[in-house]
C-alpha cells in the first residue's frame, strides 16, 4: 500500500523514522492488542488511565494504550493507514484529529455518542468527537500588571509596546492549536502578521509549564497557556502560580479560543463495536465526571457533566466559533517556521 506522506504541526518525523516507528508499532501491537482496545493515546496519560480503568471495570473490557504527542501519533497513523493497530485515537487538541480525519481514517461516530455530545463540541463531519476541552487564558504577574493593562485581544501582543514582555510555547502542539484557530478566524495575512509580531515580541519556552514559572518568576509580564495548568498548581502548592492570575479574553477573540481534545474510532479496526463503547463511555456522564470530580481540570463537553467547580463556567468563557476540522496544522507549521518561530 502506498500511503500519503502528510506533516501535522510541528517536528517532522522523517520517512526513515515513520517507517520505523510503525513497523515497530505493529510488531509489538500483535501481542499487547490480541484481546483487547488498542488506544493511541496523546492525551495525558494519567487521565487516560482513569478512563480506562472505569471503563473496564464497568464492561469487562481490557484496554491498552500507546502514549505519545499529538502530533507523533498523528504522523503515525497516517503512515499506518489501513495497516494501522489502533482501535481509538485520543488527542489533546483538535489539529491532530483533523489531519488523521482528512486522510480518511476515521469511522463515522456512532449516533447514541453524538448525542451525547453538544453541537459545538463536535465537528460537523461527525468523524471524531470532542472528549474534553481546555481553553486558552492569559497567565499574568499581578506584581507586574494591573487588570486596567492587560491585553484586550490576542492580536494586540504582536504592538511594539508589549516586546520582551510575555511568552509562550511556539514548538507545543498546545500552542500551535492556538494559532490554527487564528488563522481559521483571521486568515493567513493576518495570522503571518501576528506571528512576525510574536518572534519580535514574545520569549519562547519549552512548554505551558515553563511559561507559567516564567510568568510567576517575573521573567516575562505574562504569557499564552491554557487554563489547567494553573488550576493544577493552585489546587496544590502554587509553587509555579502564587504571583499570578488568569485573564480570559472572551468576546468570541483567537484568544478565548477553546480547544477540544478529541476521540475517534479507526476504520481500520477489527473491534468497531468495543470501540465505539468506549468512545461512547468517555462521553457518557460517567466518563465526564473523571473530568469533573478529578485532578486533570480540563472541561467537560458531554453529557451535561458541569466542569469542577473551581474553574470559570465553560459557558461563561465566550469563545470564538471554530469547526475544529477545519484547523490546519500544515499550514500552521509552515507559517511559524517562516516566521522564524520553528
């Protein structure tokens, strides 16, 4: 079989690697995946497991997972295609879901799981679903800025007066999901001019972690994150965010952009029935409340679970409106590499 070579936002895996990575994948599948869901998972691992578990213990049925980025396993089943041992693909953010749907390798989503899961949260080709959800915020030095001078758009970080003085994590596929909403929303012009702006202006740092301590430690006035980041330390010693605060952009702005995390079943695979079960289960109310009642802080999307009372209410937050199928990670890439930022 001769499969599309096609690059998700971020490293490029070489053909030499893609190769390797899937024969190794599709050896070490034969025995790990003969009785049971084989789950190639880039969304956090501890959450994950807690859906697995649940989901086990409720249908008896066993799972396994493969942990990688988004953009790793992206690459990887577009190279596998029809070969591929993945039952399930969960993702932290949408971009990866796109690329893996517009190579033709997801099944439709079973309709009792639609229905599950609001509109919004789901894309309009019903090729995959929103699981979970994570919005885009803010961090700020409250040593350092009042809220009188925060940023009123996403876009104003790109004007001369904020250069040197917030940061973000430009090689993340966290962040790279950002800016394909900005670009789905603004177009490429303005997404270009907002990158060249964001290379003059902003200090690159590995991930949200590291721009979150850069934030509390004063080094940079504020930067782009998403939200559960903070929430996570807060809720413990807030050794990273103590001298901070989160500003939600709102007003349909790139910058209250809420990304989903995303789940589809694998044409490919053999076990359809089980795993559309599962993905029906992670959207079930039972699913949700692992996101409402457990240390990940992400939103739930589905089932009317409301999200754990510490965060803003997900209908409060005023997101722009974006087919999160329509997020392109390619032209992403190509744009912030042009833009000196890859």
């Amino acid at each position: 079989m001769r499969h599309t070579w096609r690059r998700i936002a971020g490293p490029v895996l070489s053909v030499v690697s893609v190769v390797a990575l899937t024969l190794g994948a599709t050896a070490c599948a034969s025995s790990e995946h003969s009785d049971g869901l084989l789950v190639y998972n880039a969304q956090h691992e501890s959450l994950t497991k807690e859906w697995i578990d649940a989901f086990t213990k409720q249908t008896g049925i066993k799972v396994t997972y493969r942990q990688g980025g988004d953009t790793e396993l992206g690459n990887q089943l577009v190279a596998e295609g029809a070969a591929s041992p993945a039952d399930v693909f969960l993702t932290e953010n949408s971009p990866a879901m796109a690329a893996v749907e517009h190579a033709g390798l997801f099944a439709d989503v079973a309709a009792d799981t639609a229905k599950q899961v609001p509109e919004q949260y789901r894309p309009a080709s019903g090729k995959w679903t929103g699981v979970a959800a994570r919005t885009t915020v803010f961090a700020y030095n409250t040593t350092k800025l009042r809220p009188e001078q925060l940023p009123v758009s996403l876009l104003d970080l790109q004007q001369p007066g904020w250069k040197g003085r917030w940061g973000a994590p430009p090689a993340k596929a966290d962040f790279q999901a950002i800016v394909a909403a900005l670009l789905a929303l603004k177009g490429e012009p303005a997404t270009a001019r907002w990158l060249a702006g964001m290379k003059t202006n902003a200090v690159p740092y590995k991930d949200n972690i590291a721009t979150l301590k850069a934030v509390n430690a004063g080094e940079v006035d504020g930067g782009v994150i998403y939200h559960y980041y903070w929430f996570r330390d807060q809720a413990k010693a807030k050794e990273i965010s103590g001298n901070t605060a989160l500003h939600y952009f709102g007003n349909g702005d790139p910058g209250a952009f809420v990304s989903l995390s995303g789940g589809g079943v694998l044409t490919s695979s053999r076990k359809q029935q089980q795993a559309q079960r599962f993905l029906q289960f992670i959207t079930s109310e039972a699913g949700q409340e692992v996101l409402q009642k457990g240390t990940s802080y992400e939103y739930p999307v589905a089932s009317a679970v409301p999200a754990n009372p510490a965060l803003k209410p997900l209908d409060q937050l005023h997101p722009p409106v974006v087919d999160p199928s329509d997020l392109d990670a390619k032209k992403v890439s190509d744009l912030m590499t042009t833009a000196g930022l890859l």
